[in-house]
C-alpha cells in the first residue's frame, strides 16, 4: 500500500500557502500558516474572512526566470553582531533551519530577494556564524519543505527566492518565542565557585566556543558532582551567575543542540537534558589537556 499524500492550500488576501506531503509534513505546515494567518488578522484594521481554500489535487510551485542576482553587499562592521543575535534569538536547530533563517535575513534586512548558495554561506562567514557543513543540502531541504524556490540560474549555479511558506515559518517561530529563561529565577542550591575544582576541569572562561562553554559545565558537574547530565536552563544559570557570560538562553539551548555527538539528549522528568558522550567527555579532557 503506498503512501498517502496530503494537500493544504490556504488563500487570505495577498497570502497565499499551499503545500503537499504525509500527514506529518502537512500538519506542521498548518500549524505555521494558522498562526501566521492570526497574526496578520489581528494587525489588519479591517480584517477580511480568512478562507482555507479547496484542495488541489497537485501542488506545483511556479518557476520564473528573473534577473541575475545583484552582487552581496559587504556588511559593516557594525552590522554583524546584529546578525549573531538574529540567528542567536531565534529556536533554531536543525542546520536547514540556520539556512531557511539566513535567507530570510537577505531577503527582508539586506534587501537581496534572489541570492545563491554561495552568497547564503557567505553571509554566514561575514556574521562569524557556524557555517552549515553542506549549504547546498540545507537549500535542498528548504526547498523540499516548500520555503524555498528556484527562480533562474546564473554561472551554472541556481539562484532561490523566499517563499510566502518560508516567510511564514520565521515570522511564525519568531512570533511565538517562548520567554527568556534569564527571567526565572537561578538555582539557589548552586554550589560556589571555589568547588568547580578549575584547575584540574576545562575553565569556561579561557574557551572561546559557546559550545565548549557549555560542554564544560556537564563536564565539570558530571565530575565533581556526580551529575550525569542537566538542562540547557541549568547550564545557562550555572554560565551566567558564577562566570558572567552575556549568552542567551537561547543561544545555550543551540549550542548543546549543535554539539551531538559529543552531547546526547535524554529525557528527565519530562525535560531535555544533555549528557556528555564518550567522544564528548575526550573532547573536554583535550581541552583540559591544552589549558594545564
């Protein structure tokens, strides 16, 4: 028996969102598109009826040659810590996800509505940002889930546009940010500093990564407080109230997200925490290696 395949199609206004796929692609993309159709009604002075139109047997995204992209602009200086907080603000995991972001960011901030990949992951080094490990699959998969799209080509490499799909997941997760941890209040049973043992356990504060940062603190608690694994929320309280770091909680999160497989995620009275794997735990005493 093959597959089921779902179609959503959804007309408001200007707004237009149709996508196709298993039941379990079509129901996140309407979940994304409920939210952001809520979001423009409530911001329309005169609503108009919301309509989930018929649903076509095929969806098809239309395919026009436009102009060459016009060249990246260099970024100033001053611009480029403002990029580090829009993708550090943002929940995001998946490097498709970082890809998806970044084309937002080139398409609404720099006003480049038609980049390639190359240009993607050139603004990626300009921002001092991780690069994905294989930009063109983090398009390809963007493209697949229907917030990309081709729309011509130029020295043998494609250029890709926006979708209003694409547009509605970012303003959607960007909307519905969950609040920042940092006002919660911090672990009164931490211990004191003096008992994190630095000297013979890798220092947060001479590592230049946010990720080793955030390793060394499982490290640390796993080694001197027998505590196997902990909470992105833990480790960002442990980093800010006893090592001053200016991180997000956000950007924690991230960070141990990104780290597998030196991090693996369990679940602990239905919350994610990270516990060091064994490449994890060589990794930190490398680093131990390298401070002493």
């Amino acid at each position: 028996m093959g597959q089921e395949s779902y179609q959503l199609s959804v007309r408001y206004k200007d707004f237009e969102y149709a996508v196709a796929g298993d039941r379990e692609f079509v129901d996140e993309h309407d979940i994304v598109v409920q939210s952001y159709l809520s979001k423009m009604m409530k911001e329309d002075v005169k609503p108009g009826p919301g309509r989930r139109g018929k649903i076509s047997n095929t969806f098809d995204i239309e395919k026009t040659t436009s102009p060459a992209p016009k060249p990246l602009p260099q970024s100033p200086n001053g611009e480029k810590p403002g990029i580090q907080k829009y993708l550090e603000n943002l929940p995001l995991n998946a490097e498709w996800q970082f890809t998806l972001a970044m084309a937002y960011y080139l398409t609404h901030f720099k006003k480049q509505p038609s980049f390639t990949a190359k240009m993607v992951r050139k603004q990626f080094r300009e921002a001092r940002h991780t690069v994905p490990n294989n930009i063109h699959l983090s398009v390809h998969t963007c493209v697949k889930k229907g917030y990309l799209q081709e729309s011509g080509q130029q020295d043998l490499q494609k250029i890709y546009e926006l979708t209003n799909s694409g547009q509605a997941y970012i303003d959607t997760i960007n909307a519905v940010l969950p609040e920042d941890v940092e006002s919660e209040q911090p672990d009164t049973q931490s211990p004191d500093v003096t008992e994190f043992n630095l000297d013979n356990n890798p220092d947060p504060r001479l590592l230049e990564r946010v990720e080793d940062q955030a390793l060394s603190i499982l490290y640390i608690y796993m080694k001197e407080f027998d505590r196997p694994h902990m909470s992105a929320k833990e480790v960002f309280d442990v980093l800010k109230k006893h090592f001053a770091t200016d991180h997000s909680s956000k950007a924690i999160q991230i960070a141990l997200s990104r780290s597998r497989p030196l991090v693996e995620k369990i679940k602990h009275e239905g919350q994610m925490h990270y516990q060091l794997t064994s490449k994890g735990i060589d990794h930190m005493e490398t680093l131990l290696s390298n401070q002493v």
